[in-house]
C-alpha cells in the first residue's frame, strides 16, 4: 500500500491504476485479494483494500520500534 500511495498516488488519485500496480508488485493470498477487487469500482476496491489493510499506525510503530532498538548513534566531535 504504502509503495502505491509514494509511486501512484502522489501523482494523481487513479484507484483503477493503483489497484493494477498492486496486482502486478504482489504474489500469492495478497495478488488474490486485490485481482477479487478488480471486479468492482475502482475507488470502492480500493478503499476496502485500504480499511482492511492500509494500517498506517503499524508501519509509524514499525519505524519508531527500528529507530529506537537499533544501534546506538555516536555522538561525533567537530575540530574547528
């Protein structure tokens, strides 16, 4: 979802589009569920595939967990 929303999205909202791309970049049980959504309303398959797994808080989480349990950052001096 969120390589659609950075690559297709930003451009212009065309769910048609997205749904394709999402097609196409996914395999197995995902390339399913969005192949079933082709057969309705562009918007209205993608905005379900959006509710069911567009989840935004877990991908910030995934990012706040990365930042603060990966290695420690040095602090480094500037000689002037």
């Amino acid at each position: 979802m969120h390589a659609s929303q950075t690559l297709i999205e930003a451009r212009k909202p065309d769910y048609a589009g997205t749904l394709y791309y999402l097609e196409q970049h996914t395999t197995g049980r995902a390339q399913e569920l969005v192949h079933s959504c082709l057969y309705m309303k562009p918007e209205e398959g993608y905005l379900l595939l959006e509710s069911k797994f567009g989840q935004k808080h877990r991908i910030a989480m995934a990012y706040v967990n990365k930042v603060m349990n990966g290695p420690v950052i040095k602090a480094r001096t500037l000689k002037l």
